[in-house]
C-alpha cells in the first residue's frame, strides 16, 4: 500500500534521497509532534511541497513529546501513517531525537520549512529553533517560513480529547482569564535570582526489579526473582535537584555517612548545589530499597526495607548546624526543610529552623519509620506548610472534620500564612490568610509512580511563594511539577525547567 512505501528509517530514507538528488531534485523537510492532524498542517505541507520536489515529514517519537503527562493522545506508529495518508507528502520518517539537528543533518534538505509561528526565536523555550537554522545552513539549505492558518493542535486536544475531569476543565477555563503564558514565564523567570537553602535528611532510593515466581515450596512465604536494581537521590537530595533546575544559588545542608559504592553525589547532584555536609562515621546513609514488579512503565511495589542510622548527629555536630544557620540563614531568601523524620534534624535544628529570618518552607513527612509522633507542629513557626491530607489529620488527631478547618487550625497554629494539603488524585487545596482558598484538582490522572511528587511540589510551590507569587499561582505551578514528577519511576530525574514550561504551554492554550 502507498501509505505504508512512505515510511521509511533515517538510514533507509537516506539513500533513497540520495537517488533523487542526483537527479537534481529539490528536498523539502518538515517537522513536528503532529498529534492531531488539522487544515492548518494540510495547508502547511501544501506550501512546503511548492518549495521543491520531494517533502519529507519527520514525525517526534513518543519519548520526545515534552507536552505533558497525557501527550502524545496518539502513538508514534498512528501519527506516522496519518502523516503518510497525505497526498503531498512523500516519506514519512520517525525522529528519535530531542529536537530536529539530528534529522537536519541526515536528510541535508534544501529546504526546511517552518510555520510563521516559528519565526520569532524570543518565544521558543526551549532555544531549538535557533540551533535548527544553524544546522540547516551547515548543510547548505535554508529555513522557510509558511504563513498559512494556524491552529493549535494542543488547544484542540485539550477540548475535545483526554481523560481530563470536568474539575479539571473548570478550572484552567478560570485560570486562564487571569493568567496567560508570557505571564506564568516571567513569574518562573524570576526563580533564577532566588538565593536557597534546602535542609533534610539524605536518603537513597533503591528499586530492585522482580518477577513473582510463586509461593516457596519450603514455606507459605513469595517468592521473586530479582532481574535488575537501581539507585537514586531521594529526600533533600531530590528536593535540591528540583529547585536548583529553576533557582541559580542553592545550597544543601545534610548529613552524610557511608554511601553506596555506586553513588557519586557530585554526578547525581546538579551543578549549581552548594554541599555543605556534616561527616558522619561508622553510618550508614539511609538507603530505602523497594522491591518492585514492573509491567511496562507501570509499577507495583511489593516490600521495601530501610538501612538506616537512627539518630545521626551528636552534640558537637548538632551545634556546628546550628552555628551555620544562625550564621548564614538570613542570607537565603528561601529556606526549605525537607524532613523526613530520618534523624537528621533533632529537637535542637528545630528550634534553630524556627528561628531563622527568612521565608520558611516546612515539609514534615510521615513515614513508616515515624509513623505517630513526626508531625509539623513540632516546629514553632513557618511562612509555608506543605503536607498530605493523612499528615494534616494525624497532626491534629482529627480524621473526620473538615479539611478547611483543619488547614486554618495548623495554620493558626504556627502563625502560618500558607498552607498546602495534597490530596492524591483529588488534587490539592491551598490556603493563604490573605486570599481564601483555592482548590486544584489533579493535572493528571496518569501515573507511573508516585514516588517523589509531594517533593516536586513542595519544591515549586515553595519557590512560587518565596517569590511574592500568589498562592494560586504557587498551587498551580507545584502541581504542574507533581503531575510531571509521576511520570518519573522514583526520582530518577528532577523537573527540569524546558519540559516544564513546555507543559505550561500546553495547559494554557
């Protein structure tokens, strides 16, 4: 069939252009997601064929499209063969690549065409654009810029496509008569000045892959084989990462001991951290370790173990943290406490954190090794909470009131301004004494894991209110972080900025 003699690989693709340009044929190259086909791609493919004599469509492969958790709508394979339907085009070939270089280099077109919507490099986030131009007169061809009619395709999908919650709808329908996206990019902009420091505890985040293998024949106990493991930065490890993706001074405070073989903090840490770590001997760095079944990208966790070294600092050590913040905190704008109720930050930290002069960012987590008695009403003040619904309730022992209640009850409480409680696939609610309450609903109902997204959260939220943003403004652009940290199995990469705002864009079309 026609349709499927168009698709080719690069490398096919390459000779086969190769013939045509012996014959002096003109190649006219054309690239994009193409998620949803519409009169504004015909159009752009009719007048990119007028260029030349052959036109080739490279479609993004699905692990490329940064547009958000629910994007691609349609498979790699399905968008290829819409492209391919197209009388004007004449090869169809999948870019499995980050951007266009690549595919520039490969097919060396004459001509590369681009809709008049590209035109303008200040607004493309990503800086592509303007190294796509570079390649394409590297090799001897230049760029074309179609003006043809316009549609969004993101704009369309999000009407009439996904598994979005009319909550879900509702709101970005009223968020948007406030906020565009040159605004929400000039708020995230203002990150980059933001001097942070994170304090929390270290951990590391092991999964060990496993396939069931059945109940022992020695015992009523499962069996699994264990096919692969890998580790990652978890805790104030992660939490640093996230922020240092958008704020250029960040700091990290910890405790350290042992740490696995195979971890390297200055190649797991991001660039732009300041270490400051006090040296523990003879322990271990907690080391979580889930074991895991994975069926696609999809994971069921079935056990999980700690090695940890309960209490971790002694008097001397404790006093030197405490030294450093009644030194250094004032000159942060942000502090963040990630605590995760490992050991690191004892009854003495806490007093010191409730006493510095800056914006305060709490997040006190209840895990299975705290599990009744870490709460973050064991601080004295904060400027901003962020917890989970079941940390809230068991911080006031209170599992039937309403949650509103509850936040401005903690909030009273700590003489807090802020308060968020994330509340899983139902969202999240954030309170400002200011401004009332704004709930959010979830940005995604899919997920791979869920591993790690309060932190992202907490993480641009945090920043978004250190900024002077409103705590509207700081709940949507945490749970933006969230719903793109879901996606990620445990914290095998932080939210990083270009993706971030590429989803943004997609969310506000």
């Amino acid at each position: 069939m026609k349709t499927i003699e168009k698709k080719n690989s690069i490398e096919s693709l390459k000779e086969e252009l190769l013939d045509e340009k012996r014959l002096g044929k003109k190649i006219v190259l054309c690239l994009g997601v193409f998620d949803l086909v519409h009169p504004g791609h015909i159009k752009h493919f009719q007048r990119a064929k007028e260029q030349g004599d052959i036109l080739v469509v490279a479609v993004t492969a699905n692990r490329f499209v940064n547009k958000g958790p629910d994007r691609p709508v349609f498979d790699q394979d399905l968008r290829m063969d819409s492209i391919a339907a197209i009388s004007d085009v004449d090869f169809v070939v999948l870019n499995d690549n980050p951007d266009g270089i690549k595919v520039i280099e490969e097919v060396a077109p004459d001509f590369y065409v681009k809709g008049i919507e590209y035109k303008n490099y200040s607004d493309d986030v990503t800086g592509k654009i303007q190294q796509e131009v570079d390649a394409i007169e590297k090799v001897g061809g230049q760029i074309v810029y179609t003006d043809e009619i316009v549609f969004s395709s993101s704009k369309l999908l999000n009407s009439y496509f996904g598994d979005r919650s009319s909550q879900f709808q509702h709101f970005i329908k009223k968020f948007k008569l406030k906020y565009d996206y040159p605004t929400i990019e000039k708020l995230v902009e203002k990150f980059k000045d933001l001097k942070v420091l994170v304090i929390g505890d270290a951990i590391i985040d092991q999964y060990a892959y496993v396939s069931p293998m059945g109940v022992s024949g020695k015992g009523t106990h499962l069996v699994a084989r264990e096919n692969y493991s890998e580790m990652f930065l978890g805790g104030s490890f992660a939490i640093a990462n996230h922020i240092a993706g958008f704020a250029s001074n960040v700091t990290l405070l910890s405790a350290i001991g042992t740490l696995p073989e195979n971890v390297d903090l200055d190649v797991g840490l991001n660039d732009n951290i300041q270490k400051e770590f006090v040296k523990l001997s003879n322990i271990k760095t907690l080391v979580k370790k889930r074991y895991v079944q994975k069926d696609g990208m999809f994971l069921t966790k079935l056990f999980e173990t700690y090695t940890s070294g309960g209490n971790l600092l002694n008097e001397e050590q404790s006093q030197e943290v405490v030294e450093y913040l009644e030194e250094k905190a004032k000159d942060y704008d942000l502090v963040v406490v990630a605590d995760f109720g490992n050991g690191f930050i004892n009854s003495k930290l806490n007093e010191a954190i409730a006493k510095v002069p800056t914006f305060l960012a709490i997040n006190a987590q209840i895990n299975s090794g705290n599990r009744g008695y870490h709460v973050v009403t064991k601080y004295d003040r904060a400027d901003y909470i962020s917890v989970n619904e079941p940390e809230l309730r068991l911080t006031v022992h209170d599992l039937e009131s309403k949650l509103d209640d509850l936040m401005k009850e903690v909030s009273s409480k700590l003489n807090c301004s802020n308060i968020s409680v994330t509340q899983g696939v139902k969202g999240v609610s954030i309170y400002n004494k200011d401004e009332g309450f704004h709930q959010l609903p979830a940005f995604t109902q899919k997920v791979v894991d869920r591993v790690g997204a309060g932190d992202s959260y907490l993480a641009l939220s945090a920043l978004s209110l250190a900024s002077g943003q409103s705590a509207e403004v700081a709940g949507f652009l945490g749970s933006v972080a969230a719903a793109l940290d879901v996606q990620i199995i445990g914290n095998k990469k932080c939210i990083e900025k270009i993706p971030f705002l590429k989803y943004i864009t997609t969310l506000l079309k």
